[in-house]
C-alpha cells in the first residue's frame, strides 16, 4: 500500500497507536478537515494508515509540482474511485486511463463543453435562476445556504445538461432523495474498507435509487425523440466519435449521466455557498460586484456574451475556489521510479493524494494566504506566481471537462442573487459537510429583497 514509498522521509500524524495506527486520530464524519489539519502541522508530505490501509498525502507547493508533471505521473482511479465504479463504471471521471472507454467518450463529449455549446447552456441555466429566484422571493424564514445552493445546481444541470426537471424547488421543498442517495454513495466511498462490509446492503440500495433516477432521464427523452436541445444527454445518445465513427455503448451512456450528474451539482452547489459566504460577509467586495454589474450590463442579468465581462465577480469566484475548493482532492501515480520534493524516492505504481485546499493554503501564496483577498486573482498577481499552486480543477488530460459550464452557471446565479437580495447570514462559526465535496452545513440566511 506504502510500499513503493521511502518512509524514512514521510512524517505521520501524532499519537499514532502499534495496532489501530492513525485510526483512533481520524475523523470518519470529516476525514478531509482532519487531513488538511494534519497537513498544517505536518508539513508538505505525510502519510496516514489504519488497519489495512495506508495513504500519503501532498499539499506543499514543491511536492505537487512534482506530482503534476504528467511525464512522471497520471491521474490515479484506484482507491475512492475504485469503490465508486458500481456507481459511474467507466465513465469519465472514474475510468481508468487506459480504458478504451476513457478516450472515446472524452473525444465524444467534448464538443458538448465547446463555447458553442455553452451558449446553448445559458437559456436554460438562466431558466434556473430565474426559477430560483422567484422560490426564493415566497420564503419568509432563514434558508439553509448549502441544501438550497443545491437544489439550484441540481436544477442547472437537470435542465441544462438533460433537459430533466428533478423538482427541487416544488412545494414540498425537501432535498431530493437522488441526492441523499448520491451523497451517502460517495460517503461510502471513502470509508474503510471494514466499515463499507457493513454498510453494503445500504449501499446496494443508494445505487437502485440512482439507476431509476436515470432511466427516468433516458425514458423521458425517449418520449421526447423530437427533442432539439443538443444538450448533453443527446451527445450522449448521438454524437459520433471523429476517430472510430463509434457512438457510446448504452451501459456506458448510463455510467455517463450519473457521472455527469455527480460531478455536475455537488461541486457547483459548494462553490455557489461559499461565494454567497464570502460576498456577503464582505461588504466592500458586494459592492464592487454590484457596482461591476450596473456598468457592464444592459439589462438586469447577464446575457451570454456579458457573463466573461464580470470579472469582479470571477475574481470572487477564483478566490472562493482557493479557500473552498469543491473536491477535496485527487490522487496522482507515478508511472515510473522518481522522487517529489528533492527527497521523497517514490517507485512506479505509487501514488499520492494531492490535497487541494492545503496546496491553496501553502506558503508560496504569500502571508495573507488564509484571508479572502479577490484581488489576488488580478492578472498582474497571476502572471507573478506560479501556475501548480491553483488546481481546484485537477490537472492534466483528465482535469475537468465541466469546468467552463460551472464558472458560467455560477456567474450566472450569483450576479442575479446579488443583484435580488440582500442576506443577513448565521453567524456561528462555519461548519463544513463532505459528502465528497465540501458544503456548509449550518449556515443560514435571512432573505432580503433590494429594492
Ligand atoms: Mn469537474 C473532473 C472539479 C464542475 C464534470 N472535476 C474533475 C476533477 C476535478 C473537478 C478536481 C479532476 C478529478 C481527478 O483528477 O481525479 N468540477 C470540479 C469543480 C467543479 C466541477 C471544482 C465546480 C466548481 N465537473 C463540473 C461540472 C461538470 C464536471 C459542472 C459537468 C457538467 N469533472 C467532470 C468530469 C470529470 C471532472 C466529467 C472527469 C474528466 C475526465 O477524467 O475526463
């Protein structure tokens, strides 16, 4: 498990106990909060084990730096993504890379994240919005800032990417069972292996829910056969691979749309949360984005073209993805005998965990690396540092493909939220979920409408 690492370098958390090692010291309910912790005190490497079990961790700027040269390492689909598979198979995110599946669906969707395509996206996402909006204008208590960032994503992308209303917004207003499925499957994913023996049959379950959630998408549009969208699902169903004139196999279609659709609402409704967070805690920030909005805009939301033209606002958006990044991490092996950071002699099929928020934490970010500073992602501040210390979309040919398509959504939900309301947040210290990705769990907001 460790063994293609030279131990004898890798510091470990305290207290580590003869049988249970790191066990005792871990968090099963936040497991990435503890290892980022352990990463302050511990330095840029260690390494955490419990019974069966071992894992290094890299946050330092030098160690990643090594670990994303794609010459010496490649993205690592084992571990987590391993114990994911019965869920996504080999769809994008979890395929390994030298599955024919990988290269052919990569080259089939593509187009559906062109800037064509994207602009295909901005109706339905401003649907959404729209929609959200006018949810939100009927609630008269503090809302819940991540369960309802949720259902907006989840809307985004049911209607964007498959023409799919999941009804998150309807009046009995409670979170969508597809995503507390959802959520304990990738919780499961990351326990022990000792743990996920009990919890099988529970998990057994959250996956029956999850391939019913996508037959009802594949029905609906089979209903549908005239449907003109050219969204997602119908790349899905219909684009031709350039290179082999294939289309995708149907079990892989399926792997697809939850993957799609895993990767697709989490990650969006944590950055959304975040930037609401940080926005309306800091005064003089909302303002230079409401100021941005009232010179560049001819109407009150932003139309496709005008989205790249709030730059305040993706300043706050790049910023909230340094502090929160939306995925914990992601794992990273080598694919030949090397060393990372100068000293840490690594062998071939060893791997690491690259834990992002710890990079984005690192020194190499100057003294005021833990504040909520926007401005730092001005272009003179970006060009002046290196590029490996800012990875929340991964890195290398199996980085994220929805990234544009989560940047515009969430540009678009924030200029309008901010434009609509005002919030008055809970202000008990911030409490964070991971249910693979990070969420607030207990911030609230009192709703306010600006006049
Ligand atoms: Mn996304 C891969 C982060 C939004 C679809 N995504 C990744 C990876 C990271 C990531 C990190 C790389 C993981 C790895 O190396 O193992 N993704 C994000 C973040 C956001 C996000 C922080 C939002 C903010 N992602 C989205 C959206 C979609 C999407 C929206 C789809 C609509 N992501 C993917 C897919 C992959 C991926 C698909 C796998 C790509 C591949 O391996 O080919």
């Amino acid at each position: 498990m460790l063994d293609e690492w030279n131990m004898g370098t890798i510091p470990h958390p305290p207290g580590r106990d003869p049988e249970l090692l790191d066990a005792p010291n871990s968090d099963f309910v936040k497991p990435m909060q503890k290892l980022f912790s352990w990463s302050q005190e511990l330095g840029p490497i260690f390494e955490t084990q419990a019974p069966g079990f071992g894992m290094v961790v890299a946050s330092g700027s030098d160690v990643c730096k090594d670990l994303f040269d794609d010459g010496r390492f490649e993205k690592f689909a084992g571990f987590g993504m391993e114990a994911f598979r019965p869920i996504t198979g080999d769809g994008l995110f979890t395929a390994r890379n030298d599955e024919e599946n990988w290269g052919l669906a990569h080259r089939v969707l593509l187009p559906a994240f062109s800037k064509e395509a994207l602009a295909r996206y901005h109706e339905p996402m401003r649907e959404s919005v729209e929609k959200f909006i006018a949810y939100w204008h009927e609630q008269r208590q503090p809302v819940d800032v991540g369960s309802e960032s949720t259902k907006l994503s989840l809307d985004i992308i049911g209607r964007a990417g498959f023409g799919y209303d999941f009804g998150t917004m309807g009046p009995e207003a409670g979170r969508h069972p597809y995503v507390d499925a959802m959520v304990e499957a990738l919780m499961f994913s990351v326990l022990p292996p000792d743990l996920q023996e009990q919890r099988r049959a529970d998990f057994e379950g959250w996956v029956r829910l999850l391939n019913k959630t996508v037959d009802a998408v594949i029905e609906e549009r089979k209903d549908n056969p005239h449907h003109e969208q050219r969204d997602l699902l119908d790349a899905m169903l219909r684009n031709v691979d350039p290179e082999t004139g294939r289309t995708l196999p149907e079990e892989n279609v399926r792997y697809q749309i939850t993957t799609f659709m895993v990767a697709g609402y989490g990650t969006t409704a944590s950055l959304i949360s975040f930037a609401l967070m940080y926005l309306y805690s800091h005064p003089d920030v909302l303002e230079e984005v409401r100021q941005e909005a009232a010179e560049v805009l001819e109407g009150q939301h932003p139309t496709f073209a005008e989205v790249p033209k709030l730059r305040a606002l993706r300043r706050v958006i790049d910023e909230t993805l340094r502090l929160w990044p939306p995925t914990p991490a992601f794992l990273r092996v080598a694919k030949e005998d090397t060393t990372v950071g100068g000293v840490h002699q690594v062998a071939e099929g060893g791997w690491a965990a690259v834990l992002t928020r710890a990079l984005h934490h690192d020194e190499a970010w100057g003294p005021d690396r833990h504040e909520f500073r926007p401005s730092r992602f001005l272009p003179d501040e970006v060009k002046a540092r290196p590029a490996h210390i800012y990875k929340p979309f991964g890195t290398g040919p199996r980085m994220c493909i929805g990234r544009q398509f989560a940047i515009h959504s969430a540009t678009l939900a924030l200029s309008a939220l901010t434009t609509e309301f005002d919030l008055q947040l809970s202000e008990e210290p911030l409490s964070v979920a991971e249910g693979g990705f990070f969420i607030p769990d207990n911030l609230t907001a009192t709703l306010t409408r600006r006049s």
